[in-house]
C-alpha cells in the first residue's frame, strides 16, 4: 500500500463522518411530522421547496455565480439522480398510506444488500464480508425494533421496495458518476420530491408557526440531510452507505423522547444497541486493517 492508499482512506473516514451526519439530519423527519399538525402532502411540498431552497444557497455561498451555471452541466446521470430520488420519495408517502410503517422499515433496512447486489452487477464493486454481515445484524436490529409480526399490504410492501430500490440506485449514481453537480442534482431532487406530493396535499396554506417549523424540516431533514448523504455517498462503497444510513432507524426514537418524553420500548432499545453494535463493528474492523497498512508504509519508509 502507498500513500495515495492511505489518502483515500482518508476520503474515506470523510464519507463516513457525512453519511453519519445525513443519518442523524434523516432521523428527525419522525419529530418533526409529530411537530407539525398538518396533512402529510402538504407537509412534503413545503419540505421540498425550503429544502432545494437551503441547498441552493449552500451551492450559492460555496461556489458563487458558477453555481447557477452549473444546472446546465448535469447530463443525464444528475437528471437520473433526481428523477429516482423523487420517485422513492413517491414510494415512500404512498408505501406509508397502504402498508404498516413496521413494514416499511424493515423492507427499507433491507438498502444495504440491495445497494451491494446493485453495485455489483452494475459496476463489478464487491462488498467486502463485515459490511454484508454488519448490513444482515442491522437488518435484524431493525426487525427487532418494528417487529416482525405486523400484518402488512402487498402493494405497499412493492411500493416501500420501490424506494429502497430508488435510494440504492442513488448510492451507485453518486459513487460512480463524480463529474455530477451533486448539489445540484440534490436541488432539483427536493423541488421534484414536492412537485409529487402536491397531488396528495390538502391545500399550502398553513400558519406561521407551522411555516416556521417546515423551514426548519425542510433546511435540517431535506437540505442538510440530502446534501451530506449525496456527498458522503461519493466516498464510500454503496453497502457501506446504506450501512451507516440503516442508523436513521434507532436515532428516530431518540428525538420523540427528547422532545415528548415518550420512553422508547425494550425492542427498540434492543434492536437500536444491535444497529449500533454492526454498524461500529464494522467501522473498527475497517479501521483495524487501515492501521495495519499505515503501520508498514510507516515502516516501510524507515527501512529505506
């Protein structure tokens, strides 16, 4: 190994500590849906409006005038990225309306094989064995959390496998296309998303209150979340990136109990310290060979 592997790990660690940051901005959408006392269409097109606006100023601020000028540099793997990303946010609010929400979180934590299998027949990326079995523990630690049990609807199963399915082509896409104005793309997928959910809301007028806690909805679980995931996404394997993401899960039980002081269940006590313990297995794991490696390019050098 040489120093150019050590600087990729390092991009590496990177991708790790924004994936990480996605999950945690991801993981508030169930506090805030429980905050904001309207219909869930509405809810959504107000999410994805302030979160391309958020995004939109972040390009902005980081890349001046040129940002604007960037939309014409997407190519049709940005408008692929948008396009699926909008069609799993489709799959997602009606796969909520038509099936259990245990169902949908269990078919979700299935991402990380999906995004393995899908980066693997698509582009020859092998996963490696501790993110397959990290992503088998998660998927059980989710299972135990939601249950297994729970009677569910057979179009809403398809429908919630239709957006795992979205975001696992998302990871592949951000990994593999990197010339992709990926903040861009993240733009345009929030103002798509909203653009589908319009059909399903009840009206936009809502209050100020309301208004100011969808801004925050919109910056915090759209924009930020969205824009760390695309951007980690770049720098991790497409299993590895579902693997962190599957954190979304246990954070989500935490801000309802900061917040509204409900206790969280034994299950999701249990099937949360599970995630945790395969997603930080794994991450030590990786870690441990990269210190090996470091360790005899080290040596390596002092011998010279």
């Amino acid at each position: 190994m040489t120093e150019a592997a050590i600087t990729l790990q390092s991009s590496r660690q990177l991708g790790l500590f924004l994936v990480t940051a996605s999950a945690i901005a991801w993981s508030t959408a169930g506090l805030f849906t429980r905050l904001i006392p309207i219909d869930t269409g509405t809810m959504l097109v107000w999410r994805g409006v302030f979160g391309a606006l958020g995004i939109l100023a972040f390009a902005i601020a980081t890349q001046g005038r040129t940002a604007i000028h960037d939309f014409r540099k997407m190519g049709w793997p940005g408008w692929l990225f948008a396009v699926v990303s909008a069609f799993g946010m489709l799959c997602f609010i009606t796969s909520l309306r038509t099936t259990t929400v245990a169902h949908v979180s269990i078919i979700y934590a299935t991402v990380p094989l999906v995004a393995a299998a899908l980066a693997w027949l698509v582009v020859g990326e092998k996963p490696s064995r501790s993110a397959i079995v990290a992503s088998v523990f998660s998927l059980v630690g989710v299972g135990v959390i939601v249950g297994f049990g729970v009677e569910g609807n057979l179009t809403g199963d398809i429908l919630a496998f239709g957006m795992t399915l979205s975001l696992a082509v998302m990871m592949v896409i951000s990994r593999f296309y990197q010339n992709i104005p990926i903040m861009h793309a993240a733009c345009l997928s929030s103002l798509l998303s909203g653009a589908v959910a319009l059909p399903l809301s009840n009206g936009l007028a809502v209050s100020g209150y309301e208004l100011g806690l969808l801004a925050l909805f919109g910056l915090v679980n759209s924009a930020v979340g969205l824009a760390l995931f695309t951007l980690g996404a770049r720098m991790l394997p497409a299993i590895e990136t579902a693997l962190i993401g599957a954190l979304d899960a246990p954070l989500a039980p935490v801000w309802v109990w900061l917040c509204f002081a409900e206790t969280p269940s034994v299950e999701t006590l249990i099937g949360g310290a599970i995630v945790f313990a395969a997603v930080i297995a794994h991450i030590a794991q990786q870690n441990g060979q990269f210190a090996k490696v470091r360790s005899s390019v080290f040596e390596a050098k002092r011998s010279e």
